[in-house]
C-alpha cells in the first residue's frame, strides 16, 4: 500500500513536470525554428531585396562614374579610347565594384541572379547605354 502510493505520487509529479516542460520546449522550439526560417527568407523578402539592390545599383553606377572620370575620359582626350581600352574601362569598373559589394551583397545576388560577374557586367554595360557615355558589346565576357 506505501509502495502503491508512492508510486501514484511519483507518476503525479513527474506528469506535472512533463505537462510543464514540455510546452515550454515545444514553444521555445518553435520560437527558433522561427527565427531560423525568418533569417534562411530574408533574401526572399521583396522589400528587402528591392532596397539592395537599389544599394547595389548605386554602389555600381558610382564605380562607373567614376572609372568614366578617371580612365575613360583622359583615354578619349588623348584620342586613345579604342575597342581594347573599353573592355579594359569595363574590367576596371567589374572589379571595383565587385569589391565594394559586402558578403550581404553578393549572396542577394548570386541567389536571385546566379552568376555575380555576368550580373554585375551586365549592370555596367547597361549604366553605360543609359548615359550614352561609351557602347561595350553586350556580348564581351571577361
């Protein structure tokens, strides 16, 4: 009979505890899986994404102007802005503005677009067109 009730209070408290703690480990579990599932959906979040890239957008067409200010315009003075030197113009622009994209940055790319130099060759070559500044083959692959 003594064995039979501490045995009954036994199974009373440890159910008392499991219907205690296993509410909170469910909850806090789901509380990080959330958490989780927010960070791994960041880059799927539009909003999000839209002002990255208009950040990276601006980072590239500084680069641009840049290397127009810097190299371009001193080679067209010198009459020296030939085919070879806009594939470099171009190469110059890529790197530099490879560069200064964070890790943030490029893995926003290279999950939306894929390929980080083909994209952000293509963003230049067409920050080009639109300022009229210098016509690169859209087809030149460095």
């Amino acid at each position: 009979m003594f064995t039979e009730a501490l045995k009954e209070t036994v199974e009373s408290i440890l159910m008392l505890l499991l219907t205690a703690i296993i509410p909170t480990l469910v909850g806090y579990g789901v509380y990080k899986f959330n958490k989780w599932f927010k960070a791994k959906t960041k880059v799927l979040d539009s909003e999000y994404a839209i002002n990255m890239f208009e950040h990276i957008g601006d980072t590239i067409e500084s680069v641009v102007n840049h290397t127009t200010k810097t190299f371009v315009e001193s080679l067209k003075r010198s009459n020296e802005f030939d085919a070879e030197n806009k594939i470099e113009a171009l190469k110059k622009s890529k790197t530099a503005a490879i560069s200064m994209l964070d890790e943030e940055s490029t893995a926003l790319i290279q999950k939306m677009h894929g390929d980080l130099n083909n994209w952000v060759e293509t963003q230049i070559i067409s920050i080009l067109e639109e300022q009229g500044s210098v016509k690169l083959m859209a087809s030149h692959k460095s």
